[in-house]
C-alpha cells in the first residue's frame, strides 16, 4: 500500500464551481504544508465547516483560474457547500 504524503490547503474563499467545472464547490487558497506527494481527482479532502465540524469531500477538478494573487489555487470538490466551508480554516487530504 502507497503512503499518502501530507496535505495541507489553506482556505481563501469558497464559491460554485465555474461553468463547465465538476464539483459542488471550488475552493480558492494556498497550499501550506506539502511534503511530496499532491492531490489528485478522487483524493478525500478533510473541509472544516461552520459549527467546528469536519466534511469529506471528494476532489472533482483542478479548475485553471485566473486570481489576481498569483499564489492561489483552486480545487473543485464534491461533498460539501460554499455557504457552509469555514473560510480562513485548513483542509487537508485524509490519510484513510
């Protein structure tokens, strides 16, 4: 079995997903903690929402968005809405 290497997604923003994009919600951040391996389609991402819980969600897409803060990415997953992420909280892959 293939270890997993750590995850760790800092989240800016959450909003639907852009037209012609998979996805329930698309979050927009910075990485912040990455030690080899990244995310891929069909990874679980670990989201923190309102009220201290956590969500699973499943990575749709990597969408290429244009930001005006070069550092950010965006990520397209299934599972949880754009009203309910915590913005300014960290998502992180789960590791089973």
């Amino acid at each position: 079995m293939t270890s997993m290497g750590k995850f760790i997604f800092e989240i800016r923003d959450a909003f639907d997903p852009l037209d012609g994009y998979e996805g329930d919600v698309t979050l927009a951040g910075v990485r912040v903690d990455y030690d080899g391996d990244s995310l891929a389609v069909g990874d679980t991402l670990l989201v923190p929402v309102s009220g201290g819980r956590t969500v699973r969600s499943t990575v749709a897409q990597f969408p290429l968005t244009s930001f005006t803060d070069r550092d950010l990415r965006a990520i397209s997953v299934v599972g949880v809405t754009a009203a309910d992420v915590l913005i300014g909280s960290r998502a992180e892959r789960a590791t089973d």
